[in-house]
C-alpha cells in the first residue's frame, strides 16, 4: 500500500518499478513494529550483526564490500543539459546518455529482491526550510540508516502534500556491488539522484551529501538559499544569550569536534555552555526579520570512529552508545562490542576485524595493521548528543551571528581574522584551501583547494555558486552574518603545533561573538581584522600560549601572503577559469585589494 495520494510520487514509483522489476515493493511508514521487522530480517541473512543489546542497545553492525568503502568522487557525476552548468569541479556527462547508460544497469536489477520506498524530510516536518525526498532501494541498511539521518517514515509526505512535485527522487541499488559500474549520478535539473553498485553510506544514503548538498546547493541558487557543508552550533554566554555560528572546514579539521565542542573549565565555571544543533550541513534562508536563518536538515550523525574517544570527542562517543549503526569498525568477541583505533589503547586480543578474519588484535595492531578500517562510520540518532540544542527541532530554525571557514595551514594562516565585509568573506570561502598531511599522500604541505569546503558537493557551476553567494550578501545587506577565518594548525619550526585546539577553540569563538556584538575592538590589517593579542582569553593556558606564542599565532608575514595571493590568482585563472567557471570580477577586486594592501 502506499502512504501517499500524489500522482507525482505514484508514477515516479511505478516507473521505477517498472525499471528495476523487484519482486515486492514495501513502503517504509517508520512505524517501530516495521522496523523491527526489518532489523530481524537482517539479522537473520546477516546483512547487520546484532551487538551486546546491554552495553550497546539497539546498536547493530554491518560491513561493506572492501572495494566499496568511502565516496567515489571519480564515479560521481553532475548532468545537467549544458556541459558548463556542472563547471570545472564536477564530473560531468550529458544526462540523456547518463539515463540510457544507467537504465541497462537498473534494467531487472532487483529480480529475487525487495523495493523499499522510504518517504523523508530533509528538516523538522513542517518547516519552511524542510524539503521531500523519497528514496526506491533494495537494502535493509539503507532504510535503518535513513531512519536514523531522517525524519523517515508516513509523515514526510505531509510537507510535500497531494499536488507538489517538489520532491527529489533518489534511485539505488547495491546491485552486486562491482566498483567497475559504480556510480553516483545527481541530475539536478530533474531533482534526480541515481546510484548504483555501492553499499556505502556515503554513496547510498541519497539524503545525505548527494540531496542536502548536490541537490539542494542547486535549488538554493534557484530559490534563493543556501545549502552549505556546515557545522551549526550556539554559544550560551553566562548571561543566557545564545548566539549561533555556523563553520565550514575540509575533512580532517576538526569539523565534529567543534560542532560539539566542551568550554574549558574556566568557562564552565562561568556559565558557558555550547549547544549541538548539526556537525555536517546547514540549509539557511533570510528569515521575516531579514537575519540569516539555518537548520541541520539531518536527524542524525554519520560520524568517523577511528580517533572518536572519551578525550576527543566524548559527546560524539555518547552519541553512539544506543540505537547506533556501525559500519566496518571491528567487533570485541569477547563481549560482541566495537572497537576502532584510538578509542582506548587497548585493542582486544579476540577480535574480528573489520573485513571479517578472526585475529587477536593485540598482535595484528602490532604488526602496523589497523582492526577497523581508516573511514569506518557510526550512524547515530542526534536525540543521544548530550549537547543537542533545544532549537534542534525548531522548524524557523536558529539566526546565524557569524560564519566562519578553516582550514590545515602550518604558517600563512592567522589563528582568526574577521573579513571587511561579506563580499571579502566571500573571497576567504573561495580561498579554503589545507595542506596534505604525511598520512594523505606521499607529498606533505602540498595545497589542496577546497572553497567553501564544498567541492565534492557543489550540484551546479562553482563560479555561479560564488555568485550566488555573492547575491545572498545583497540580500541581507546589514544583517548578514559577520564571516571570519580560523586556523587551529599553526606549527613552530620544529612542526609542533602551537595553539592546543580542541576545547580552547572556545577562547576564539568568545572573541568572534564579541566582535558580532562590537564589544571589542581589532586590528585592521591587510587580509582583515585581528584580534588584539590581550582580547584572545589565555588564562588556564598561559604556560603554553605565552604572549610569543600568540604573537606568532596571529602575525601575518607580507611574504608568505604575497605568495598566498599569486597562488590564488593562479587558482582562479587555471583551475576555474580556464576550465569553464566564471570567476565573479568582485572576487578578482578583493585580491587586487588584498595586494594593495600588502604592498602598501
């Protein structure tokens, strides 16, 4: 039976029937009993291992194929009719041939196998800022997990209603799996997301980057929004003022850490508190008022476990301890728990890891092999965040004070700045950029770009992308969010790092509300405001960031920033520009400011 009387979903489902020719079809309604059902089935073939339901209730786990273990960026396409509407950081095919290519693979693909159609809210049911998905697949992972990231289930459709055809439709199969035909294929123009012979989270729950981002960067061009890969989170200052801040920053910086950051004693003591309200993504849209608003259009976290600990992250830690998902972490025997590296130091003598071999863990670790695998996730319910915000569920969503970008530099890079304006903020997303670590390749300190931390993700041109954030800046005009640049990695010359991060990043986002709220005065510089070394709290912390250390941490040297400019002009003109993206001239004009300035 199915949940819903809009014609625009039935005949999308029966194509998609008709297409892939499963033996049943089962319409995901959320209700508890039938997941349940659900759960036990796959308990039953093995598709997920039920866990220790005393230490980890409701926690299962499940392994995917070895060749099927992260995103595909090289088998990830954007289609849209005109080759330079996808522009020059996506992967693009013309969608009528991408439709036939796929169709042969989709073509009875799911004979012997149950279609699930599971309905869901990317955003609280209800909100403005929500949008419809329904997503066709053949997995049991796919939908338990889509439970967890989702509003899933009957009520979804009641923000799409009986006419709409706003709703995006996402097609997947595991098929068997064979990375030869993998591919995960957004049509944004169609409001389309197909994926095929992946089992991976990353690549198969189509809510997530291939919607919250691909797709809905798209749609928030046309309607005049945002959809940003951003951790949103509030502040709680001793006087009960919550401001709220969104951030953006490559993999590997911190991003989940700081979403659920925990103040350093001294702030506790003073009534500080920070509030969850998303770790990945935030869709925001001018509000009545004309402030920025944002919500988390997820309901959950697909978190990485290697690294996650009682130490680095123990609200991310806690978020795991029910109703969990893990996905290619290793398995204690012992006691049939998990483990991961970095969660303790001590790995289980009786141990599987993560591809299925029994191993004693103590020796196998020993020997420079890992138990899980580098990218093993947990899916967990945002409800288990000890710091979820109360405005989690907040269909207006919470008004946005700053937004600030961050990336891994060892040297050019200030611990904070404040941007002039929002056009020159604009130019600081552009410019995100890290610097590989010994761990990612061969070479280290070489540059990565990565604007706005969105370049897997950006559904459409990056050049009309900074255009439209460009636009957005008009529309808000004085009441746009104050933007500002972080960098936690600044090392000595001996490679340390200098500043101690983790909670302390609290001391710098007490300085950026104080900037929101003009409490404070800065330093007016040639890349943007700095904070005036006393005005950055040390206090706790002052044996090791002495007034040196901070004079390091926030020195701009006219050297290494002449060579950050040139490097962004190259960028601009040979990544973006000569490859089909259409540089907006006002980003061109920040450089030529930022030189000026330099050289004055």
């Amino acid at each position: 039976m199915s949940l819903t009387n809009n014609q625009n979903v039935l005949n999308w489902v029966d194509e998609m029937v008709a297409l892939c020719k499963p033996d049943n079809v089962v319409w995901i309604d959320g209700s508890e009993e039938q997941l349940n059902a659900l759960r036990k089935e796959a308990i039953e073939t093995g598709e997920m291992i039920e866990l220790n339901q005393e230490k980890l209730p409701g926690c299962l786990y499940h392994r995917t194929n070895p060749n099927d273990v992260a995103r595909v960026e090289d088998r990830t396409f954007i289609c849209t009719r005109k080759k330079e509407d996808a522009g020059p950081t996506n992967n693009w095919c013309d969608p009528q041939e991408m439709y036939a290519k796929l169709s042969k693979l989709y073509d009875g693909v799911m004979k012997g196998r149950t279609m699930y159609v599971i309905p869901y809210s990317m955003g609280p049911i209800g909100s403005p800022l929500a949008k419809v998905g329904v997503e066709v697949t053949d997995s049991i992972y796919v939908v338990l997990n889509m439970n967890i990231m989702t509003r899933m289930g009957a009520d979804a459709f009641k923000n799409l209603g009986d006419v709409s055809n706003d709703f995006v439709r996402g097609l997947h199969s595991k098929a068997d799996v064979n990375p030869e035909e993998r591919y995960i294929v957004q049509f944004p123009e169609d409001n389309t997301i197909w994926s095929i012979n992946s089992a991976y989270g990353g690549n198969v729950l189509l809510g997530k980057k291939c919607f919250a981002l691909r797709i809905a960067s798209f749609q928030g061009k046309n309607e005049g929004w945002m959809a940003e890969h951003m951790l949103i989170l509030g502040v709680k200052k001793p006087d009960g003022d919550i401001k709220y801040i969104t951030a953006a920053f490559p993999s590997a910086c911190g991003k989940t850490n700081l979403a659920m950051l925990i103040p350093p004693e001294g702030y506790k003591k003073n009534g500080y508190e920070v509030f969850t309200v998303g770790d990945d993504i935030a869709w925001m849209k001018p509000g009545e008022d004309g402030r920025l608003y944002a919500i988390n259009p997820e309901n959950g976290f697909f978190g990485v476990a290697p690294g996650t600990n009682e130490k680095s992250n123990p609200n991310a830690l806690h978020c795991t301890m029910k109703n969990a998902i893990f996905t290619n972490v290793a398995i204690n025997n012992d006691d049939n728990t998990v483990w991961w590296e970095k969660l303790d130091k001590n790995p289980p003598v009786n141990a599987t890891e993560w591809k299925g071999a029994k191993v004693n863990g103590v020796e196998y670790t020993a020997a420079g092999n890992t138990l899980a695998h580098p990218n093993s996730r947990f899916t967990a319910p945002a409800e288990n965040c000890p710091c979820l915000s109360s405005e989690f569920n907040n269909p207006a969503g919470v008004p946005i004070s700053a937004i600030i970008f961050g990336g891994r530099r060892a040297s050019t890079t200030p611990l904070v700045y404040q941007s002039f304006d929002w056009t020159h903020g604009t130019y600081i997303g552009s410019a995100v950029s890290s610097e590989t670590t010994a761990a990612a390749t061969g070479a280290v300190g070489v540059l990565r770009h990565d604007p706005m931390a969105m370049k897997p993700f950006i559904g459409y041109n990056v050049g009309d992308y900074w255009a439209h954030w460009l636009e957005m800046g008009e529309k808000l005009g004085d009441k746009a969010p104050k933007i500002f640049n972080v960098n936690w990695f600044k090392q000595d010359e001996n490679g340390n790092f200098i500043w101690p991060g983790f909670g302390d990043n609290m001391r710098v986002l007490d300085w950026i509300i104080k900037r929101c709220e003009g409490t404070v005065d800065a330093d007016e510089t040639a890349i943007g405001y700095l904070p005036k070394k006393e005005d950055i709290n040390v206090e706790g912390i002052e044996d090791e960031v002495t007034p040196e250390v901070m004079d390091k941490l926030l020195a701009v040297d006219k050297e290494l920033w002449t060579k950050e400019i040139a490097e962004m002009r190259r960028y601009y003109n040979e990544d973006i520009a000569a490859k089909g993206g259409k540089v907006p001239q006002a980003l061109y004009e920040e450089l030529d400011k930022i030189e000026a300035r330099l050289n004055k």
